[in-house]
C-alpha cells in the first residue's frame, strides 16, 4: 500500500489566537529585517530587529562589541529606519544582546 504525504504550504499558514499574532508579527519583522539590510553599514548588518513598539525599536546583536558598537552609532540606525516606511515614527533604539550562545 502506497500512503502519500500531503504537502502543505505554511506560507499562508495563519491560526487563530496569539499564535496567529505570533505568526504575523514574527513574518512582519522578517520582511523589515530583510528591508533595513539595504540601509544598514556593512558592520551593522548582524544586527536583528527584534520587536518595535509606539517609538522604540529594539535590536539583537550575536555578542557585546556589536551592541556596545550599535549603541554609539544610533543615529545611524535611527536614519536606516526611517528609509523604511513603517517605522518612520520611530525615534529610539535599543539594543540587547543574545546571552543564549553564552
């Protein structure tokens, strides 16, 4: 007996619930990350914006140089988000690093 498997696309997968908010937002700041690698300097680019809220956008860096680097160039970081038409209200940065690779 031949059993076949089918295949689902999960591109349009959306569940109801938190879940479904999860899913959406978790798309949206994959396609804004994936926008500000455009704007953002070649040293900045590990940067992951994480989550934005009324007019705070927070960053992931990988270790401390990055965020301690990201913390100093701010502006830079402000004025990449603004060439983005959805963050454009944004007028501070946060920047925390990923301590789970430690």
């Amino acid at each position: 007996m031949i059993m076949s498997k089918k295949i689902t696309n999960l591109a349009n997968f959306a569940p109801h619930g938190a879940l479904g908010l999860a899913f959406t937002q978790a798309r949206k700041l994959g396609h804004l990350n994936s926008q500000l690698l455009q704007y953002l300097p070649e040293p900045l680019q590990s940067l992951s914006l994480c989550a934005f809220d009324d007019n705070t956008a927070t960053f992931v860096a990988d270790n401390q140089a990055l965020a301690f680097r990201a913390q100093k160039q701010s502006s830079v970081l402000l004025e990449a988000l603004w060439q983005i038409e959805a963050l454009t209200q944004i007028k501070k940065v946060a920047i925390k690093v990923d301590l789970q690779k430690y």
